[in-house]
C-alpha cells in the first residue's frame, strides 16, 4: 500500500502516521487498544481510490512515541488532533474502531466544527459506568490476544473479532495474508 505523505507529528509525542489517496473526501482513522494502525489496511486499501484517508499508530504503539504518564481519551483525541493538523485537514470524516471509537466520541464532543461525520465500530461511550462489562470469557480472550507469543495472539483476536460461523466460512491462510 502507497502512501501519498506519511511522518510524525511535529509535537510530543510524536505520533507516526500515514495518508493513502490523493484524491476526494478525507477519512481519519483511528485504531483501537493495542493495534497498530496499519490494522486498517484492507480497508484503506478499498477507500484509497477516491478517498483520502489517514491513519497512525496510537500514542506508546507501533513507531509513536511512549509519554510516561498514564492518558486518557482526551489525550488521545488531541493526538488525533494533531495527525489531522499534519495532514493539513481542517475537517475530516472520522472513524473509530473498539477504543478508536471511544476516542473520536470525545474529539467530535471537543471539536465539532473539524468533524464532518462520525462511523463508529464495535464502541461504546466509555467513562465510569461499569453497568456494561465484557464477560470473563470475552476478557480472557482480549487478554490472550494481546498477550504471548505472535501467533497465539492471532488466534485470540480473530475469536475475539469474528463469530465462529464466519471463522469456519473463510480460508484461514487468506485470512492470514490479509
């Protein structure tokens, strides 16, 4: 997949990001917990022929800079923030997948203005409300997908990902290359 402009953000933490498509409206992504940006692939490769599309690595994953200090979701959607400023997008579509969601909910709710929709996926609203937990099946899965060895942790996040009628409805060796 080409990049048309890729770097890092000017300010600490730097965060690394990446633009596909040169053309047509301006889509930013953002990656969920513990995934690397590049997990967007498939679909920025279907969007890049008439979208402009940007996407990074979250602040302490793949090539952005760690902060010693714990952050919080506004943290986040500041950097996302700064990637948009980066790429030159005063507005932007915005798509948030898991936490990505979480974290374009709160740059949407901080800077409307920038945002000209919002897809959200496989989300919730976040905060202090625990009414809403995952079983401890579905914890012990997240768990072992992002945790051990490379493989292993593959397994995990398709069961985490995919129902088991789809998982037995594709190729797994397909699913790999993607």
């Amino acid at each position: 997949m080409k990049a048309v402009r890729e770097g890092f953000t000017p300010t600490s933490p730097r965060i690394r990001y990446w633009q596909s498509g040169a053309e047509g409206p301006r889509l930013l992504m953002v990656m969920g917990f513990s995934m690397q940006g590049d997990i967007w692939r498939p679909q920025v490769e279907d969007l890049m022929d008439d979208h402009q599309v940007g996407y990074f690595d979250n602040r302490g994953i793949g090539q952005s800079e760690r902060q010693g200090r714990l952050w919080t979701m506004r943290d986040m959607a500041e950097d996302t923030l700064r990637v948009a400023d980066a790429l030159g997008w005063d507005d932007f579509h915005l798509c948030g997948v898991s936490m990505g969601g979480m974290v374009v909910q709160e740059l949407a709710c901080e800077s409307p203005e920038r945002v000209r929709s919002l897809t959200l996926i496989a989300t919730h609203e976040g905060g202090r409300d625990l009414r809403w937990l995952p079983s401890v099946h579905a914890l012990n899965v997240f768990l072992r997908a992002n945790t051990g060895k490379r493989d292993k942790r593959l397994h995990a996040l398709r069961e985490l990902l995919y129902p088991a009628q789809f998982l037995q409805s594709v190729d797994p060796e397909e699913m790999n290359q993607r």
